[in-house]
C-alpha cells in the first residue's frame, strides 16, 4: 500500500493523484494508517542544543556516539543509525531496545518526518525514546 502511494505521490502540490481525485493526507488519516496515537506528547522544538549533550545522549541510549560529521547544525545523518543497526548483535534486551530505536529515528527521517533530501532526521526526537519501555 505505501509503495502505491509513493508512485502517486506529487511533491510539487504534496498531495496524491488517485483514480478518484486528487488526495492530501490530514494528520488524522496518519494516525489511521500507522496506527500512531496522535493524543500523547507533543514535540515542537529542538529538545538537545549542543553536540556535547548530543554525545551524552547517544552514549546512554546507543552506546556509542555519532561523531561531529554525522551531525548537520540540529540533525543527524540517517547513514548513522543505518550503520549501527547492521552492526548490533541482537543477543540481549539491551541490544534490541537498540536496534529499535535505531529503527523508529529511521521512520522518523525517512517516512514520517521526511524533508526535501531524507537524508538525516532531526534530534528532537531522541528523547521521545529514553524510557522504551513507555512507547505506545
């Protein structure tokens, strides 16, 4: 169904051209689709401000830390997280609560929160995913 929808997208008028007509997808018909709550919290600034934190940050969640030519003023390149995530050994909880997160900051920057390039996503969302265990 999502590659159908790239085929039709048009990101000139960021709408889809279907059969019917053409399409512009609301907030809601996300919610629908993925499934994703859109009453939990809300995310509208940049939450990290300098690569140190950024570096503190990672270490805790990932274990290790992107260097300063990953980062790019308030984003970090995807090639990041698609380089760690085929590197982890899934063998423990730790591991895999890595691997997703390493999945879910993909989604962020190349599907949900995708901008011109979608080739980096923004720190923002980091710290939606420090406690793993309360994502819905």
């Amino acid at each position: 169904m999502v590659n159908t929808l790239i085929e039709k997208w048009h990101p000139d008028t960021r709408t889809f051209y279907l059969l019917i007509g053409e399409c512009a997808v609301t907030l809601k018909d996300v919610a629908v689709i993925l499934g994703l709550s859109t009453n939990d919290f809300l995310v509208t600034k940049v939450t990290i401000s300098s690569h140190e934190t950024l570096e503190a940050e990672y270490l805790h969640q990932f274990g290790v830390a992107p260097r300063k030519s990953d980062c790019i003023e308030s984003f970090l390149k995807l090639t990041w997280f698609r380089d760690l995530k085929d590197r982890l050994q899934l063998i423990d909880e730790n591991s895999i609560q890595r691997y997703m997160k390493c999945h879910i900051m993909l989604l962020f920057g190349m599907i949900l929160f995708a901008h011109k390039f979608g080739a980096d996503v923004q720190w923002k969302f980091l710290p939606l995913l420090r406690d793993f265990g309360s994502i819905g």
